[in-house]
C-alpha cells in the first residue's frame, strides 16, 4: 500500500500541477528540479508506494525507499500557485502505473489543481529531423492551440509511454485538462539543453519568467540529486 505523507496543508490558489517524472536523458527530472531551486518550491507532501521499482537509496550513510514529493511555489508572475511533483522513480509496472497516477491526482485533486501538465523528452531517431525543440500534445484543442503559441510542435501518431502520458490524460477523463511537453534529444543520462527547451515552452505557455542560464551552466556532475539508476527507466516517448 501507499504511503502518504502530510508535511503541511497549505492553503493553495487554484493550482495547477507540474510533473517531471524520470525517463530518457532525464529531461524533465531535470527540468523540474531546476524549477523546484529557482521558485524555492517548499516540500509538503511524500508519496511511497509498493508499486515503485524495488530500489533503496543511500544517502549519508543511510538508506530510504523510493518516494515522489510534491511541493507547491507562488511565482510572482502568476495569479496561481503552481505544485510541483516530483520523483525517485516511476512506477514499475503498467499497473503501478495507473494505480500510482490516480493516487497522484486523488491528491492534487483535494487541492482543486484545475491542469495537469508534464515534461519528459522525445528521443530523435537518427534520421529524424523536427521543426521545434520542444514538441507535445494536449487533452483538448483549445489547450493545444496554446501549446503551438508557445512554440511547441504537435505531435500527430505514436505513444507517450509511461506516467509522464497518462497522468495528463487520466486527468482529462477526471474533467482536468492536461499536456505533456517533451523535449528532443538523442538520449543519454542528462541533457540540460533539452530540459531547459521544455521550461521555455513551460514559460510561454504559462506566462511565467523561467531564468534557464543557470541551468545551461551547470555542470551536469555537480547535480547531486541525480541517481544514475533512473535511467534505467522507459522511454517517455516511443513514435
């Protein structure tokens, strides 16, 4: 069974939730972890679930379970706050998988989160060319049609495999309106670039002010929440 955690119960302004779920190159763990630092995004609730890999992580000398956090930020820019998950690992079955994304939005639901959105990546093949970084989908037309005014390129056919697909999609059979935004790249543990192309979309789409030249400076090795085992996950896009 799940366990779930309450570290606080803050009083949120219609939210909207922003996963960055592990998978291919890490591109949106990154991105989120980034956003978590430059919106100073406060904990307040932890997540372990049976349904995550059978994994433990060593950390000063200590050893804990696998867990997904949220956290919620105010940006100034926004009439809204904004909770921010994210996790460890994602669930390591198809059933974990649904069971663990309802889990998810049972919670946020509480808060009355109004949309859904997540960020992963979209593996180029090697041929492959596309017109824009960052490209994506939505649950419903209006959504995305801002999705395109943000710059992102509509994806038309494949699958966007795992939580980072169908928690915005099981949102929209909840009535939440949900989108996924995927940045390109060949692959890899890290790649800050294709991260920080999803928070720029994220920024547009949003209307909020998303600094990402820090991002782009760092030293991928100096990432210390970074465990190599997540990439070992699924790609988050298979077209």
């Amino acid at each position: 069974m799940s366990r779930i955690e309450y570290l606080r119960k803050p009083r949120l302004k219609s939210p909207y939730l922003i996963a960055g779920l592990p998978g291919i190159a890490n591109v949106g763990k990154l991105a989120v972890e980034f956003l978590l630092r430059q919106l100073r995004a406060r904990k307040f609730i932890e997540l372990q679930s049976e349904y995550l890999p059978e994994w433990a992580i060593p950390e000063y000398g200590g050893i804990r379970p696998l867990k997904l956090e949220f956290y919620y930020a105010k940006p100034a820019d926004l009439n809204r706050h904004l909770i921010l998950l994210s996790a460890d690992a994602q669930a390591a079955s198809p059933e974990g998988q649904y069971i663990l994304t309802g889990e998810i939005l049972d919670i946020v639901q509480e808060f009355g989160v109004s949309l859904v959105g997540t960020m992963a990546a979209y593996v180029l093949a090697p041929d492959e060319t596309r017109k824009k970084p960052v490209v994506g989908a939505a649950t419903s037309k209006s959504l995305a049609k801002k999705l395109e005014q943000s710059g992102v390129e509509l994806l038309n056919g494949g699958v966007i495999v795992g939580m980072n697909g169908i928690l915005p999609a099981l949102a929209s059979l909840r009535g939440i309106d949900g989108f996924c935004l995927l940045g390109t790249t060949g692959g890899g543990i890290l790649d800050p670039p294709a991260s920080a192309n999803v928070l720029n979309a994220l920024s547009n789409l949003l209307g909020i002010t998303i600094n990402t030249t820090e991002l782009l400076e760092e030293n991928p090795e100096s990432l210390q929440f970074f465990s190599e085992s997540a990439s070992e996950e699924r790609p988050t896009y298979i077209g």
